[in-house]
C-alpha cells in the first residue's frame, strides 16, 4: 500500500474486493479505514454494504445509519434499512 496511513487508501482497497464481490475480504480494510478516521461516513456506507450481501442485515444496517449520522449519503444505495 501507498501510505499505510492513509484512511483513504484502506478505504479504496475495501471498495476493489467490493467490486469484486469478495465483501470478507473488504472488510478488513474498511475497518482500517474506520480505525484511522472514526468520522468517515463513506467507510462505514462500504462496511455495512459489504456486511449485508454477506448476509448480516443488521450489522450492516447499523453502519450505514452511523454513515447517515455521519453525513454520508448514497444516492445509489438499493439496500433497504428501517
């Protein structure tokens, strides 16, 4: 990795296994990406994407309302949250 310190870079990483559907894989460096920078909306939009086609809906719903919180928003979002 580029700087290893970059929550931006992790954050980029994650998005690749996404793309890829490899969301185990993505995890990881969403949460590296969350640890470096706790107030990164979009990391924590790309964890509970990632979580919720594993098939935890709820953990995944949990992250994406704390993006929201955030101030991070989706306008693509297809996943369904109450």
């Amino acid at each position: 990795l580029a700087d290893s310190t970059n929550y931006k870079t992790f954050h980029n990483m994650g998005l690749i296994y996404n793309k890829m559907g490899n969301y185990r894989q993505a995890i990881p460096y969403f949460n590296k990406a969350i640890d470096k920078n706790p107030k990164y909306g979009m990391a924590f939009f790309h964890r509970g994407e990632a979580k919720y086609k594993m098939g935890d809906q709820s953990g995944g719903c949990e992250d994406i309302h704390k993006s929201t919180e955030l101030g991070y928003t989706d306008q693509t979002n297809e996943i369904s949250c109450e």
